[in-house]
C-alpha cells in the first residue's frame, strides 16, 4: 500500500509526500554489510523515534519503498533495518517530505493508497478557507483509500477520542468537504478526524454529495463531526458506515441521509456513535435500508432519530433496523417513524429516557412486518408510544390497532416482561448517576434478561468502563 504523509505545519505541496521527516538525499551512500546510510549533514537535527521510516526513491540496484530507521548515528548517518538492495549504492535518493494540504492529499491518492495526517501542535492542525474537492479520488472495494490522523510523529495511530482537526476559518464555503463532480469520493476510509465547521457561515461540515452510482463505501471511525453552520454530514446517493465517531453542535441535524435521486437509495449504518446538541435533530434518514445500532443519541433539540419519506424522492422498499441504542433528553420524540412505503421495521432493545414527547412516534401506514421488543421506556413526556396519532401507554402497550391496509405483524410483548415503561420520575428504571443510564436495581428492568437470568446484580450502579459494541447495547 502505497503511503504518504501530510504535515500542514512543516510540509509543502511540492514534496513528494512519501515520509514524514524529509531528509532529501541526493547522493547518499548505502553500505549493504551494516545497512548504514551516509549523507553529510543529512541527518542534522534528526531525532529519532523507534518506528521511523524513510522512503527511498532512488539508487543503483535500490528497491525504492519505505524502509524502517533502526538508529540515529550523527548527523551524517542513520541505520536502517533492512537492507535496500544493489551492491553498496552510493546514489541513493530520498523523499523531500510531507505534504501542506489535504486538497493535495486527495488530488494524488489513488486506490489503495494511504495518507497519514500528522497532529503536531496544538489543534487545529488544519484550517482552509475553501472547500475541499474529491471528485479526483477513488478507491474501490477491495482498494480502498485511507486518510488516518496519527501523533506529532506520524506513525501511531491517535488515541480514541484524540484527532488530527481540519476546521473551517472564514470564507464563504457551502461545504468544507464535497463530492460534488461526476466522479470522486469512493471507497474512503476516514480515520480519527476532526471535521470542525468553526460555526462560520452556512457550511456543512461533510458534503457527501453523490449523483447516480457515485459516492459508494465511505467509512467514518472515530471522527468527529462539529459546528457546522447546518447539516454536520449530507450523504445522497451514498453507502456509508459511522463507527465510533462523534456528531454534536451542529447548526441543523447532525446527520442527513437523503437522496433526491429517484432511482438511488441512501444506504447508512451508524454504529457506537455519540449524537448530541445538534440545533434541528440528532439524526435524518429517508431511503434505502438503514441501521442504527449501539449509539447515544441525547440534548438535541427535536429528535433523536427520525426515519421515514419526508419530501425525498423513494424507492420502493425501505428497511429499518434500530437496536441496542439509548435516546435520552432529545426535545422532541425519541425516534419519529414515518412512511408510506412497504417496510420492514426493527425496534429492538433500546432505552428511551426523558425525551420531550415520545419514547417512539409511528407515523406509518403500510408495514408488512413490524417488531418492536425488549425495550425500556422511562419518564417521556408524552408517553412510551404512539401508533398513528394514538397514544399507546403502560395499559395497553401490547394491543396494536391493526386497519385495511395496516400491518401484517406488528407485536409488543406486554408490560412486566419484555417492553418496560416507568411513565413517572418515581418509576425511572435507570441510574441517570452512572451517566450512561445503566438499569437501576430493584426495578422491573433488572431480572428479565432474554433467558430469565438475574443480570441486576453485575452492573446496577456501576458505570461501564467502555462504551459499548455490537452486542453490547446499553438498552
């Protein structure tokens, strides 16, 4: 995999991007029988780091690539782990360096490729006053690109919350990030970045802009994505998957997966994410089939996760599936439902807590299967549930008014096993203390797990040492 480097405060976009330090080589000498490298005064100022490397791009007999630095001699020498070939070389050639921008990184990368971005001093490490064009990059399916934030020396990967911070400063730009041509933004993989609108203007943080069959297999891990002046990210035409990443403070909802192409869906998969204090909602997904698994999902002002048409142009399926997730504080419902399409739909083992209208709002009317089990209703405002504008409480949470044209299977297990609701404060399940609403012991939530088995007596109280994964929903 071919590897570059890009360093905003010490690169330049004339380099070749190939390392990090940029020693330049011209004329070195490479002596096989101690694998020392020799150039005077190449290494003036060097310090070095196990795991560093430099690339290599020239000499008689040399294979060019990367090749790790195993110690600094002095300033005209440097030994390397390996050997690089030919017969003691004395016209070896090196990289000149990093590179200055990531409009640079993503004009060159090819499928395949990866770009290490380097988070030295203190953030922002980036900031551009113009937008930041894809539509040269593609990776593919089985290639694709990787754009990675790593430390101040550009080899170890960021700690998990740590980024390397891209932020938007001034100028008029309608994204700071955007796939907007006829080709470009494949297959990208995204790694602790943060996306920083800076609250300027009206820009979207990430403009995932796609038309037909464009835009496919974007990953996001362990990103943030903030203060956008409206959407934090806008996915058209795009399959997209968020992991571990954060999505907060952002001026409209904090993640809109549309689609006005009518014969494209949005496909998107959000898992172990933290959505939170966006302006409009946490979460808009309209098309396609979607998956919301394992997130956190609160104080945003409207809901939390709304799935449904809306004014998008449809398919003619759509496919649901919202599991393990805890919505709690959301101004408006927890989770709105609203489509008129066929769907298949999911709501499986989810807490709802102190939303200011429901737990869950089903605004839908032709579902051929619908479940909704094992989850945990606590203090919403207006109620656990509502069916087609009827309130469905604690009485009567299991007895599902089904009409012409209404849904084949649409099943709620009864209050006291599976679906629990606690309507007042004096009924709250779950210990807010413990921050991420883990089940409060003695009540109705601890005692039912899926075999019958007491769980209340691990994890009443105590708060979890790690967010949770697949299979580890906080519901």
């Amino acid at each position: 995999m071919p590897r570059y480097y890009l360093r905003p405060a010490n690169g330049n976009d004339s380099n070749d991007g190939k390392d990090f330090h940029g020693f330049t080589l011209t004329a070195a000498t490479f002596t096989t029988s101690s694998k020392n490298l020799n150039e005077t005064a190449a290494f003036s100022g060097y310090t070095f780091t196990s795991g560093d490397m430099i690339a290599i791009t020239g000499g008689t007999g040399v294979t060019v690539g990367l090749y790790e630095i195993a110690s600094h001699t002095d300033d005209d020498n440097i030994v390397l782990v390996e050997d690089i070939g030919g017969t003691d070389p004395s016209d070896v050639t090196s990289s000149d360096g990093a590179w200055k921008t990531t409009q640079k990184v993503f004009d060159t990368m090819a499928a395949g490729d990866a770009c290490f971005a380097c988070a030295e001093g203190s953030a922002p490490h980036e900031t551009t006053a113009v937008k930041i064009d894809l539509d040269q990059t593609h990776g593919t399916l089985t290639a694709r690109i990787v754009f990675r934030g790593t430390n101040s020396n550009g080899i170890t990967r960021l700690a998990r919350g740590s980024h390397y911070t891209l932020q938007v400063n001034g100028g008029t730009l309608t994204n700071l990030i955007e796939r907007a041509g006829a080709s470009g933004c494949d297959y990208i993989k995204w790694m602790n970045i943060d996306f920083d609108g800076a609250d300027v203007n009206t820009a979207e943080v990430l403009g995932l802009w796609a038309s037909v069959d464009e835009g496919e297999g974007n990953h996001f891990e362990s990103c943030r994505i903030q203060r956008s002046g409206s959407f934090g990210v806008h996915m058209r035409g795009s399959a997209v998957l968020f992991s571990d990443c954060e999505i907060d403070n952002n001026a409209d909802w904090g993640m809109k997966a549309a689609n006005t192409q009518a014969t494209r869906w949005t496909d998107a998969v959000v898992v172990g994410c933290r959505i939170h204090d966006n302006s409009v909602g946490g979460v808009f997904m309209s098309e396609g089939a979607r998956s919301f698994v394992n997130n956190e999902v609160f104080d945003n002002a409207g809901d939390g996760l709304f799935m449904g048409n809306a004014t998008e142009a449809t398919p003619s399926s759509l496919e649901m599936l919202i599991a393990n997730n805890t919505f709690w504080n959301n101004t408006g419902n927890g989770v709105t439902i609203e489509n008129d399409d066929p769907s298949y739909l999911i709501i499986y083992n989810n807490t709802f807590v102190d939303n200011g209208e429901y737990g869950i709002d089903l605004l839908t009317t032709l579902q051929p299967f619908g479940l909704c089990d094992y989850n945990h209703f606590s203090n919403n405002t207006s109620g656990a549930v509502k069916w087609n504008n009827a309130a469905i409480t604690e009485a009567n949470i299991n007895v599902i008014p089904v009409t012409t044209g209404g849904p084949q299977l649409i099943h709620f297990e009864p209050v006291g096993f599976n679906n629990q609701v606690g309507s007042t404060a004096a009924e709250l399940f779950v210990d807010t203390g413990a921050d991420d609403f883990t089940p409060k012991f003695g009540t109705v939530l601890t005692g039912n797990g899926l075999n019958g088995s007491d769980i209340g007596a691990r994890i009443a109280g105590s708060i979890r040492s790690r967010r949770p994964g697949i299979g580890r929903g906080i519901g």
